[in-house]
C-alpha cells in the first residue's frame, strides 16, 4: 500500500472563503442594525417634540378662549401660573429640555417680578 497523500481542495481563483463571506455579512447587518436602531431613535424624539408642540398650542388656544370668558379677571394669573407648571411636567416626560428650560426660567422670571415691586 501507498502512501496516500491527504487531499486538499482546489483554491479556486475568485471564490472567497465562507468565513469571511460569514463576517463581512455579519458586520453588514451590525451596521444596519445600529443605523435602524439611531433613526428609529431620532424619529421617537421627533414625535416627542410634535405631541408636546400640539400641547403648547391647544394650550394657547384654551388660555385665549378663557381670558375672553373671564372678561380680564385676575383668575387668568393663577390659571396660567398652574398650566405653565404643568408645561414643565409635559416638557420633562417628553423628554423636551429646550422647552423645560425656557418654561422654568419664564417661571422665575414670573414669581421674581412679585417680589421687585415697591410696597405701600
């Protein structure tokens, strides 16, 4: 008996090896996966921003139907004083800062002004 000597496969020219066909593939849908994962994020955050936008303006829609009710009574302040609260409660669960902010320093800007006036 002969020797046999072990069989090796033919290298093909142009046919790549199946594990980097396997990575390469593997990497692709990695790649995919995280940009999918980045716009569906990007597009949350959007509609985040219109639905607390939608709310801002309903709002000023409601505040002007309730100054023409109240006739200019005082009851506006308060009113808006609670609302603008409650924008801030919105502005946080949507995950809105811009808008957290500016309401936050609004309010301030708000309580501060009682505070300055000269008393009698």
């Amino acid at each position: 008996m002969q020797d046999e000597l072990p069989r090796q496969q033919p290298e093909f020219i142009g046919v790549p090896d199946t594990k980097d066909v396997v990575s390469s593939d593997v990497a692709a849908l990695s790649n995919n996966i995280a940009r999918l994962e980045t716009e569906l994020d990007a597009e949350r955050e959007q509609r985040l921003e219109e639905r607390f936008r939608w709310i801002c303006a309903m709002s000023l829609v409601l505040d002007v139907l309730a100054v023409s009710a109240l006739d200019g009574s005082w009851l506006f302040v308060p009113i808006f004083m609670l609302q603008l609260i409650v924008m801030i409660g919105f502005a946080k669960a949507y995950g809105v800062d811009w808008a957290e902010q500016l309401i936050g320093q609004l309010l301030h800007h708000l309580s501060r002004q009682d505070l300055n006036k000269p008393k009698d």
